[in-house]
C-alpha cells in the first residue's frame, strides 16, 4: 500500500480492522515520498505515528541524518523539483 495516503479515512479504517483481527500480521507502510506534504510536518508526524514511530528516516553522506528528506533527495537529483506556476484561463 502506499503509506502517505494510510492517514485518509477509508484506508485507515480498513488497516485498523487487518491489523487487530490479525495479531500477527506486520504492517509495512512504502511511499515514493519521505512523508505525507513538503509543507505540513503535524500531517509527516501523524504518519509517522501511524506506523507507531517506525520511520526509517535519511542519512547523508556523512551518516547525519537529513531534516528535511524532500530538498535533500532533489538536491542530490534523486526527486524532481517542483516548476510551480499559476496562470488564468482565457474564456471565449
């Protein structure tokens, strides 16, 4: 599944119901993303606790871990940056 839309009502409603009728069952959350926004750390550490704080976070080249994941993998070319432009529609 992918773990940045688990926080969304219908997903974690039905992961709530596996996980408790299987006490065995591991739960592994994968996302494309090192969190849910670039802009919105309260949503990044609901997820984060959502998986019960089990994040494998970043580390640079140096082994320090990386505090903002997102600009560090653009950065090093990993993500794309985002070329963000508004623009009105013309209506005939």
């Amino acid at each position: 599944m992918r773990a940045h839309k688990s926080l969304a009502t219908t997903y974690s409603e039905s992961i709530n119901y596996l996980t408790k009728a299987n006490v065995d069952q591991q739960l592994i959350g994968l996302t494309a993303t090192p969190g849910r926004t670039a802009d919105d750390d309260i949503e990044n550490k609901m997820l984060a606790n959502f998986f019960r704080s089990n994040k494998i976070t970043l580390t640079d080249e140096f082994g320090i871990e990386v505090e903002n994941p997102i600009k560090y993998l653009q950065d090093i070319e990993i993500l794309a940056k985002l070329n963000r432009r508004s623009f009105i529609p013309i209506l005939k």
